[in-house]
C-alpha cells in the first residue's frame, strides 16, 4: 500500500513544489499544461497505473497559445468543469492501480476544429511563402 507521505514526496520531486499537502489541488499550485502532463505520465508509469478511464481534459489545459481557431471554438477542456487532482487521490489510484474518476455525461465534439482552423490557416500561410519564393 503507498501512502500519502509518499505520493506528496513523488509530486514533490516532480514538480519541484514544496507546499505540497495531501488535499492540494496540484493544477491550482502552477503545475499546468505540459508540466501537469508530464506529472501524470511520471504518476502512471511510476506506479502502473491503468490510464484507460483518464479524461485529461477534465484535469488541465493544453499549453501556449491556441491559436486562431481557440477564438473562434473552445478547446475541450473549457467544455467540462474542472476535477482538482490531488495527492489523496493520486493515492487512492496508485493502491488501485487504476484511475478511477466516474466523470460526469458530457459531450465532446469527435474533431477539434480549433485545430482544424490552426492546420489550415498554416497550410495557407506555408503555400503563400512558396509562392512568393517561387516569383522571387
């Protein structure tokens, strides 16, 4: 069985956080976006924890800037309320060696068309630079 202790010290060594308790919402402490992903892929591969049931955008957000297309559709994360993760359940997780949240109904679309948008406005950028190099 881990404790608490240990997975406050594992978080700890992770995200170089000090003020780090058992109920401390690790996302609200500045461990977002790729850190918080990182902490998660670090927690499953650390403890073997079953990832099938994990919904990151429940959890944390996307990274940087989202582009054009975040302006005009809203990323997945910002269609859900926010489930805090925390040291207790990380180790409630890691003694089950499963992650273990009953997320509530929602609906995500099936294509991220802010990203669609980011892909196309590149290509069209990328295509008017050959063909400005092309005529030059």
């Amino acid at each position: 069985m881990f404790t608490t202790d240990e997975i406050i010290e594992f978080v700890k060594k992770i995200t170089c956080l000090e003020n780090i308790t058992g109920d401390t919402d690790i996302f609200n402490n500045g461990i977002t976006g790729d850190d918080f992903h990182k902490l998660i892929e670090e927690f499953a591969k650390t403890y073997s924890i079953d990832m099938t049931n994990y919904l990151w955008y429940f959890h944390a957000e996307e990274e940087g800037w989202k582009g054009f297309g975040g302006l005009f559709f809203d990323p997945p994360y910002k269609k859900v309320k926010r489930i805090p993760v925390t040291p207790l359940l990380l180790t409630e997780f890691a003694n089950k060696s499963k992650w273990e949240i009953k997320y509530p109904k929602h609906q995500i679309p099936q294509r991220r068309y802010d990203l669609l948008i980011n892909t196309i406005i590149f290509v069209i950028v990328v295509v008017c630079l050959i063909v400005i190099a092309a005529k030059a």
